[in-house]
C-alpha cells in the first residue's frame, strides 16, 4: 500500500476545472439558434485554422488524459485506467464544445473535439507507459526520500507556481493582486443596491517605490523555496530544490514574456531592480535551507503577507495593463483561465494550506511515512518529519 497520497487526482481534477473556465471564457452572451448543440458533429472541418490552434487544441488535453490515468493506476487499474482516461477527456471535450454552441465569441469545432480527443489518448498512453517502464514508481521512491508524508497539498501549489507566473505578473514572480479587480466586481455587483453603502471605502493606490518592487520580486522567488523547505527533509536536498526553483522562475518568466511579445523580448523583464532582488532572494533562500521546518513556516506565512499588502494597495502599472490587454483579448485566450485564476489565487491557496497544516491537531507529531523494501534501503537515516508544533 502507498503510504503517500497521490498528487495526481487533485491535480487532473483542477485541471479539469481550468479547462472549463478557458472553454468557457468570458460566460456572457449566452443564446440560442435553434440548433442542436451537437450539430457541428456533422459540419466539415473548418477551413480556417492557425497552427497554434491545432497545437493548442491538442496539447491543451495531454496533461489531463495523464494525470487522470495515473489517479486511476494508483487505484491499481491497468488497461481500464487508459480507456477510462481516454473516454474522459473526449466526454469533456464535447460537453465543452457543445456549450459554445451557445457563446457567440466561440465556435463548436470537429476538429477542436479530434485534437482535444487525441490530446487526451496521448497523455493517457504516455502516463501508461511510464508507469509500464517503472518511472511512477521511481518517482514514488524518489518522493518518499524527499518529502514528508503529508506534502500532497504542497507539492500541487509547488506544480501550479510555474503555471501561475505564465499569465503576466504586475512585477516579476508578484502573484495575487486582486484587489482592484475584486473592489470592481464588488461595486458592480452591489450598485443600485440598497448594499452598496455597506462597500468599504476605496484605498487610495500609491506607486510601488523602487524599494518596494525589489522586496516583492525577492519575495516572489523565495516564497516556493520556503514552502518546499517546509516538506523536505535534508539542508542539501532543500538547496538542490531552491536551485531548481530558481531555474523555473527564469525559464517561465522568460517564456511569458516571449508569448506575450515575442522571442526577441523573452529577456526584457530582466531590469536592474529584477536582478539585485534575485540575489537577495538567492542569499534568503540560502540561508533557510538550514532553518528546521517550522521556522520556514513561518517565514513562508510573512513573506507572501508582505508580498501581497505591497502588491494590492499598488495601481496596476501600465505595462502591466497592456500585457493583460494583450493576454484577455489575443490568441492567448486559451491560456486565460489555465493562467490567470492561478496567478491570482496562488498565494491566497498558500497560505490556506499553511493555516491548515498548522490547525491539524496533529501537526508535528506525526510519524515518518513507512517505506517500502527498495526505498528504505535508499533513505536517509536521519530524516524527520515535517515539525511545525513545538
């Protein structure tokens, strides 16, 4: 029996969600013609279509066709686990293609359904055979030396980072600013309401200073290296994982950038400012590599409440307005919902997980996982769980 759960159910699940959201996008204008939903079953392929789409298209249901069969052969499923995912993913695909029968900024596409079908089938056969090969299960050992035993919820917000700064940030690695968006949605939401007196009244937004934007893009790289800190066991593995991180931050951010305007331009958020404050957060994230779990805990709670006070009482900069511009109504509408939602929401689901972990009655007195024959053979002698309590 694995004595870890399984990252891979929670995440296909929330990607199926975020497919939802990017088929669905922008969920207004809804109407009827007076046809079937399924009528574009029975069209020709459409005769205009770009290479992005039919990449997109197809790539776009890769990930979920493989995370759902790994959910399914840690279920001890085998062959079933691929049909099942295969069904899924195409099931899905028509459920979201019929839909924008009804959306007149979406089209029902045949093709868009074989592509997303196919997509599906690919990741189901790529999770199969890995698993065939032995690689989910080197994985599993490789996680058990790692990781703690409850470091399921971490790892999925440590996969989702990188997906979160692929939708332009207001400064670079600064997730989470919500509040101009929220405020606004609010006060539409509420006018002509007899509520709307019950609306606070609006901040007034000051400019981030040159200090200020340094400490946010120094906090942004060092918070995933605090957060994977707190379930990993040994100082050497926790600097391999803070290298690891950093390298995720400059490849990402580099292809956002060259998404939004072009390879030439992959490089162009690298500023002064950007660089200092990445040796800071390199120094920071040096340092806690030798402070025990519970202090990384800690300061992983500080720096995103730092982070996020300084990016929500600070105006979106224009720059930033214009790439969000270029991100909501360009090509890049298929990314919108994969993106954008996880780039507002990841620190707040951060420090959700964090409360939680430290509300459980039995943080820090929990037993190490029980590893099995060819991983206990392998481990570390001196591992401890994750400690949180006193």
């Amino acid at each position: 029996m694995h004595s870890h759960k399984s990252a891979a159910r929670p995440l296909a699940l929330l990607y199926a969600a975020l497919i939802v959201y990017a088929s669905l996008y922008p969920f207004t204008g809804w109407r009827t013609q007076g046809l079937s939903p399924f009528a574009f079953l029975q069209a020709p392929f459409p005769q205009y279509w770009t290479k992005f789409d039919l990449i997109a298209n197809f790539v776009g249901y890769a990930p979920f066709g493989f995370l759902l069969t790994l959910a399914l052969l840690r279920a001890r499923w085998r062959w079933p686990a691929v049909v099942a995912a295969s069904m899924l993913a195409a099931l899905l695909s028509l459920t979201m293609e019929s839909l924008q029968s009804y959306l007149p900024l979406r089209v029902a596409s045949n093709l868009d359904l074989a592509l997303n079908a196919g997509g599906g089938v690919t990741g189901a056969l790529a999770a199969f055979v890995l698993e065939r090969l032995g690689a989910v299960d080197l994985w599993r050992r490789w996680r058990a030396r790692w990781f703690v035993r409850e470091s399921r919820g971490a790892l999925v917000l440590l996969g989702l980072w990188p997906v979160g700064l692929l939708f332009p940030p207001p400064v670079a690695f600064g997730m989470g600013q919500v509040y101009e968006r929220l405020y606004g949605w609010l006060a539409a939401l509420v006018e002509d309401t007899p509520f709307v007196q019950w609306l606070p009244e609006r901040l007034q937004l000051t400019p981030l200073r040159p200090w200020q934007e340094l400490l946010c893009v120094a906090l942004g790289v060092l918070v995933p290296c605090l957060l994977g800190n707190t379930i990993i066991r040994p100082p050497g593995r926790k600097l391999v994982f803070s290298a690891m991180v950093f390298v995720a931050a400059f490849g990402v951010a580099g292809l956002s950038a060259a998404l939004t305007w072009g390879p030439p331009h992959a490089w162009a958020w690298l500023s002064d400012t950007v660089e200092l404050a990445l040796v800071i957060g390199a120094l920071a994230a040096l340092a806690a590599v030798f402070l025990p779990p519970r202090v990384n805990a800690a300061l992983l709670a500080l720096a995103l409440l730092t982070q996020l006070a300084l990016l929500n009482t600070a105006p979106q900069n224009a720059y930033a307005a214009a790439t969000l511009q270029e991100w909501e109504q360009g090509r890049f509408i298929h990314f919108h919902g994969l993106a954008q939602w996880v780039g507002w929401l990841w620190p707040y689901l951060t420090l959700a997980w964090l409360l939680a972990r430290l509300g459980r009655a039995d943080a820090g007195h929990s037993a190490p996982a029980p590893l099995s024959r060819d991983t206990r053979a392998d481990s570390t002698p001196n591992a401890r769980p994750l400690e949180f309590g006193p």
